[in-house]
C-alpha cells in the first residue's frame, strides 16, 4: 500500500523536474542571453552533486550494496554458475 504511493510520488517528482529545470534554463537563456548556459549548467552540476553526496541520500541508499550481491540460493545465479562451466543443473 505504501510502497504505490511513494512510487508514484517519485515518478511525479520526476515528471516535474523534468519539465520544470529545462524550463527554467530556457527563461534564463531568454532573458540573458546565449552566454549564460555556461553558468547555468555549472549551477546544474554542482547541484547534483551537493544532492548526490548528501546524507539523505545516502542513508537511503545504504543497503543498495547488499542488496545488489548475488545470493548463492538462487536458481538463476546457480544456473548461470553451471553454464559458465558447461554443466546443465
């Protein structure tokens, strides 16, 4: 029940982001010019790598790591194991 909410929580944050920053640069551009879409994307970069390398983030990304790890349980990753040493299961 919580995990649709959230989801389509972020797919709305996304759908929004994507329209509102190239929108937002394209005004800038507008109103100053050519010029400044050096400036713009440097304020664009260091932004998303002050969010990336934020706590925030980084507490909800902390157990991407174990999660990713495969498991030695599981059917597709014994089965790839034993095709790689040209055995069937």
């Amino acid at each position: 029940m919580v995990a649709d909410r959230v989801i389509g929580i972020q797919v709305a944050a996304s759908a929004a982001g994507a329209a509102i920053v190239p929108a937002t640069v394209g005004v800038i551009l507008d109103r100053s010019g050519a010029g400044s879409l050096g400036p713009c994307l440097l304020v664009l970069a260091l932004a998303e790598s002050a969010w990336t390398r934020s706590p925030v983030v980084r507490m909800s990304r902390g157990n991407i790591g174990a999660a990713a790890r495969p498991s030695r349980t599981m059917p597709a990753v014994a089965y790839g194991r034993e095709a790689a040493a040209g055995r069937r299961p």
